[in-house]
C-alpha cells in the first residue's frame, strides 16, 4: 500500500513523454524476465569448455553473461569487476585481481570475434578514474595496541587515466591521448563523458549533450573515432 501511495502522490507528474518513457521501461523490463533474454541468465546452459575458458571467478561469470545477453539481442550491457581501490598492497593484490578479469575478457573477445564478427559490438573496459604514477608509503591500519603495517597502493589521479576499446570494426593497436611520465596530459585531453557519447553514436543509440565546460583544443561534441578505424 506504501508503494501505491507513492506512485499516485507523483501520478500527477507522469503525464505525456515521461508516461511513454516509463511505460517503456516497464515493458523491457518485463521481457528480461518474461523474454528471450531470460534464458541468458541460465549459465549451467554452456558447455564446461565454454565455463572453464571464462573461469569460474566473479568476472568471468560476468563475462561469459556478456556474452550470452549479447546473443540475446541485449543492445547495452555492464559487468563491473568490483573493487581495484588499492591504496595499499598492490603489488600483492593485483595479480589476483587482474588474472580472472584477463582471462573472462580474453575469452568474451575471442567469443564475439569468432561467433558474432559480422555484428556492430563494441566493448569499453573504463573505471572511474585513474592511478598516481608513484606508490605511496604504504600506512598503519588496526588498532593502537594492535597496529599492522600494510604495503604501499597507488592514490587516486583525477588528471587522467586510461580505457581500452575494443570492437570488430575498430583497427586495433591506436593510441588515442597521451600523458607522461609524471601522469600529465600531453596534447588534447579527452574527457570520460565524450568516450561514452562515441559509443552511443556509433551503436545509433543516441547521443548525450556534451556537458559544459568540458571540451579539448579542438572541440567537438562526440571523439568521431571512425578517423581511426
């Protein structure tokens, strides 16, 4: 009854495209659940050589699920590895960390370049932001009676960072920006929101409007990186 009430004391705000723009999620939503897609979900449904080429990690369950939706006909999918936040213990923890992602990645990209090659797919591998290029001093944590050293991580670095786009009808091997040494851009920056609009505009989804503010020496309202294709 809660919710109902909810949804009536707004009703008088649902009214003409944002009555359509629900409806519509409503609708997908419920062939997700009702749908072709449902079966996606369904893991146990690959072959073991299939399970064992993603792993049997987090990720790689997310991975060969990106794989299965996308055969569905998914048009937008996100798999999130979950948390890279070290500020301590890098070197200890990310080998851990980044095995099970490359080996699910690997496994989703050779999936769509064998079986869906001739299909407009593109994949961004993107986090929030960026790594400072020196290591901390590693620090304290417990407690005052019981303090335990932890190793050196990295801090966050809001000035850059990297992602990697792969697609079918992208050449691979480009380098697109550049930073130093030091993690300072060198050139033209590219802002994170403008690599999304790239791909919404290459997949026809649509297109965000390029927030203000944010622009390069060139500007431009979507990175057109079909000049790199």
């Amino acid at each position: 009854m809660r919710l109902l009430e909810v949804l009536d004391s707004h009703g008088h705000t649902l009214t003409g495209q944002s009555v359509e723009r629900r409806t519509r999620a409503f609708r997908a939503a419920t062939n997700i659940i009702d749908g072709d897609v449902h079966s996606a979900f369904n893991l146990r449904l690959e072959p073991p050589e299939v399970l064992a080429r993603y792993g049997t990690s987090k990720v790689g369950k997310q991975m060969l699920l990106t794989k299965r939706m996308l055969q569905a006909g998914v048009r937008v999918i996100a798999a999130n590895d979950g948390n890279h936040d070290l500020h301590y213990g890098l070197r200890e923890d990310m080998p851990g960390k980044i095995r099970p992602f490359a080996q699910g990645l690997s496994a989703l990209l050779t999936d769509i370049k064998t079986t869906m090659r001739d299909e407009n797919i593109y994949v961004a591998v993107v986090s929030e932001f960026g790594r400072a290029p020196t290591f901390n001093h590693g620090g304290i944590v417990g407690t005052r009676t019981s303090p335990v050293f932890v190793p050196p991580g990295r801090e966050h670095w809001t000035r850059a960072f990297s992602m990697v786009i792969f697609g079918n009808q992208i050449r691979q091997g480009r380098k697109i920006g550049e930073t130093d040494r030091n993690g300072n851009i060198i050139g033209d920056s590219y802002h994170a929101s403008l690599i999304g609009e790239t791909l919404l505009e290459l997949l026809k989804v649509g297109r965000f409007e390029t927030r203000e503010g944010v622009s390069t020496n060139n500007r431009f309202p979507f990175i057109d990186i079909r000049r790199f294709l």
